[in-house]
C-alpha cells in the first residue's frame, strides 16, 4: 500500500499560536453546518455531467480517464521523443504553469542540460507565456528546427500570448523545413470551435500527419487541466501516467467524505477561511522545502487567485431538467479571496521569512515538506557541527526550526508532507489542492471556476489592437476612462 499525503495543522490552532491568530476549536465547530451545505451542494453538481461541464468542475473526473486514450498519448509521445532532440511548448496560465510544475517536481534538476538524466527524451522549453521578445528570439536561434517539435496549448487560439508565439514558431518552421513543416506541429484544443481548431481542421484536412492534436476537455478550465492537457508533456519525459492519474484517484476518494475531520482537502479549507474571515489572514505562503517543488507552488498560486479572488458574491439558479447556473451578483460586491505567494526553502528563509516573523501577522504559511529525496549528500571534512550530516537532515531540521520560530511569533502554519516527489504523490498534492480550492470558494460563495477579472487587460489590448469583434460595451468603457498621465507625476 502506497504511503499517503499528511495534513498537520496543528499550528493552525489556538493552543499553538493564540486565539487572535489560530483556530479555536469551537470556531471550526461552528462552521460545520456551512461545511455540511458546501459538500452536499459541490456533490450534487459533480453528481450530473450537464452541471459539471457548464460550471467548469470536468476536472474531478479527470483521474479516471480511459485508459485507452492514456494509451494513445503515451505512443504519441514515444513517436516524438524517438525522432526530435527538442520539443518547444506554446501555452500560458495553467498550460503553462502546470507543465513546469510537474517538469520540475516529476524530472531530476538540469533535465535539459544532461542527457544521462533525460534517458533518449527530448529538451523541453516553454514559450508563449510572455510578451518579451528576448527569450523566443533567443531560443529559436539556438535550435535546429529539423530536430525540433511544437505543441500548442490554447482553448480558443485566441489568446495573445500563446497566439503571437505560434505565428513566430510557425513562420520559423514554414522557412525552414519546407512545406510538410505542419507533421512537426501538434496542438492541444478545444475540440469543437476556436480559431486554432479551424486551422488544424484545415490542416488535417490536406495531411492527416499534419496538426496532430488532442482536446481540452470542455467544463476543464486552465488552471484546473493540467490532468487533461498536461498528459502529452508528462509523457514526453517519461512520467508514468497511471501512477499519477491513480494518485489522484486516491486523493478524491479521500476527499469526497463529508467529515472535514477525515477529509484533508476540506480541513485546509476550512481553516484557512475561518483565519481569513475572522483573523485577517489575507496573505498564503506556500512554503515548500524542496527546489523541485518551486513551481507547484507558482501552480498553486493561479489556482488560488484565479478561483477565489472574486469582486461579486455567487447568485446560483437552479431549474429542473436544467444544468445548474451560477451568475455574478453585482448587487453583493464581496472582493473576496486570499492572496498567494510562492516561496520555497531555504532559499526564502533569507528574505521573505523576515516578513514572516516580523511583519504585520496577516499571513499563513504552508509548508510542503519531502520525506525522501531522489538523492542525497553528506558535509564532510568541515571538522564543525555541520561534520557528518546529509542535506535532507538539514532541509528537514530547517523545516522544523522554522515552524518553531513562526509558533513563537503567534505566526498561524501547517504542513503538507510527501513520501516523496514521484507521479503518485505529485497527482495526489495536486488534487489536494484542486477539491480544497473548489471547497474554498463554496464557503466564500464566489464562483471559482471563472475568471472575469483576468478578461479587463484582454479587452483593453484587444481594443488599441483593433481586434476585430469587441463589443460596444468594452470600447466604450474603455473611451470614458482612459488612462490619465501627467507630466508632473513623471520623475
């Protein structure tokens, strides 16, 4: 039997850090009721697929895949990593973020830049998730675009990011190797409409080897797909899918049981929100003590911000025989949601950790802590107290001495600990994180699984790019407020 994720929140509680910054037993108790309301409306609608597809919440589904599509993926890859030397990854937000996370948490450090540790897999950069146009320029014209593959991520093909990028990486492969260019291009996309389906139809339509691609599956969004349209990369590198797909399996049967006490995903939630709402606690530091688990923490940050920073309260409408519809109700501004910041130790203990301690106590921490590296070192020939130990003795001893001098400040923490960093532990962290998220936003009573904030700087680029298509209402918006700058407010 696999050994499973923990949750210690015991740092969380009053008896550890007071009862103006911890949990006093008798709060969470009070908060049962909402809780009970919170999993048995989130188990009605992943109950039925018409409401789960409008609302956004497919991705709960998302471990139990058919295996025989893992199956396809996984040859896909075999096909890819058997033929080209790099594989560029178009993609933003979680098709972005995801990807990195699980390259950098799933692959041993400096998986591009030795070919012992990748074993026959290919190079993997990410691109199309910024505007700046050194990193592209610089990477395309240090690769050989005969040896090179791309995938693009995008739902629509509409983003500007993801889509200025594509037609950068397209135009360089057009040119340079020559007009079967598109057998080296595959794309992961809405399978029904948008503007990058229309031109893989067209694509596979005069080629079927052309424009290879698989679906974003339609209620999954971004942040919440990295099980969906993550599964070509992870396969890319050699990550076994049904060891991560089964540690997600798991992790939702632990959290589908309604007793927050029994179900860790809930009990993060729900102390969080009782720190948030009734101690200040606006700041959430994911703290993990391994460089590999970096990136998961920047992956949990769009996923808490994106899902519970909300301006309006949640209208939900139900009618028979209809899915359910949650609708914005701006007649309840509520500017929910706490605000992530992703460290990592011990790194940040030198920087960030000063805040932590002495800074206004707004804050709480997460640790994520490794039970066993891949590998490990032992300090030797110092002659001094470091003679003798091995730097997972010292990471997890830092760990330890940090929860103390926080729990000494009244500075509210919890611990997440990982047998290790491997497919099973890493898709069940993620799914940890997903159902508590989704458990967080039913007790705010936001909707957190859109994201009508993200769309105003969208629009308004749209707009001075003449995009054609934007609505009245936007330009309009956009030409009784303009910008105001002044000389004299310029130094």
């Amino acid at each position: 039997m696999k050994k499973e994720i923990s949750f210690d929140f015991n740092n969380f509680m009053s008896f550890n850090v007071g009862k103006d910054h911890g949990v006093v037993p008798r709060e969470l108790k009070a908060m049962l009721p909402e809780a009970r309301r919170a999993h048995e409306h989130l188990c009605r609608v992943l109950a039925d697929k018409a409401s789960r597809v409008n609302l956004g919440l497919e991705w709960a589904m998302l471990p139990f895949q058919n295996k025989v599509v893992l199956r396809e993926v996984e040859a896909f890859a075999g096909e890819i990593a058997a033929k080209y030397e790099n594989v560029i990854f178009l993609g933003i937000g979680g098709s972005y973020l995801g990807l990195k996370a699980a390259q950098d948490a799933l692959r041993p450090p400096y998986y591009n830049e030795f070919s012992g540790i990748r074993k026959g897999r290919p190079r993997i950069y990410f691109e199309g998730n910024n505007l700046d146009p050194d990193t592209l320029s610089v990477l395309l014209s240090g690769l050989n675009p005969k040896k090179t593959f791309v995938v693009v991520i995008s739902k629509s093909g509409e983003t500007t990011e993801t889509k200025a990028g594509f037609a950068v990486v397209e135009n360089w492969m057009r040119k340079n190797c020559g007009k079967n260019y598109g057998r080296q291009i595959a794309a992961i996309t809405d399978p029904s409409g948008g503007s990058l389906r229309a031109k893989v139809n067209i694509a596979a339509a005069k080629d079927p080897l052309s424009f290879r691609n698989f679906p974003l599956l339609h209620g999954v969004g971004g942040r919440y797909s990295e099980f969906n349209m993550g599964l070509l990369h992870l396969a890319l590198i050699g990550v076994p899918l049904k060891q991560l797909l089964d540690g997600a399996a798991d992790m939702y049967t632990r959290c589908s049981v309604p007793e927050p006490s029994e179900n860790p995903a809930y009990m993060y939630a729900l102390l969080q929100t009782v720190l948030y709402r009734g101690k200040g606690k606006r700041i959430s530091i994911l703290l993990p003590f391994s460089e590999s688990l970096r990136a998961t923490a920047d992956w949990y940050c769009q996923l808490l911000a994106e899902s519970t920073g909300k301006k309006y309260a949640r209208k939900v409408v139900v009618q028979e025989g209809k899915p359910e519809q949650w609708l914005r109700d701006t007649s309840r501004v509520v500017n929910a949601g706490r605000t992530p910041v992703a460290a990592r130790g011990t790194n940040d203990l030198h920087s960030i950790q000063q805040n932590n301690i002495e800074g206004e106590n707004d804050k709480t921490v997460t640790f994520i802590r490794l039970e066993k590296f891949a590998s490990d070192l032992r300090v030797s020939g110092t002659g001094d107290f470091l003679s003798g130990k091995t730097y997972s003795e010292l990471i997890h001893l830092a760990q330890e001495a940090t929860e103390w001098a926080l729990v000494k400040e009244q500075r509210p923490n919890c611990t997440i600990t990982l047998p290790r960093a491997d497919a099973y532990s890493w898709g069940a962290l993620l799914f940890f994180f997903e159902m508590a998220t989704a458990f967080e936003g039913e007790l705010l009573n936001i909707n957190a699984f859109d994201q009508p904030g993200v769309e105003g700087y969208k629009g308004y680029m749209y707009y001075k790019l003449k995009k054609p298509g934007i609505s009245e209402s936007i330009s309009r918006e956009i030409e009784k407020a303009p910008l105001k700058k002044q000389r004299e407010f310029i130094l």
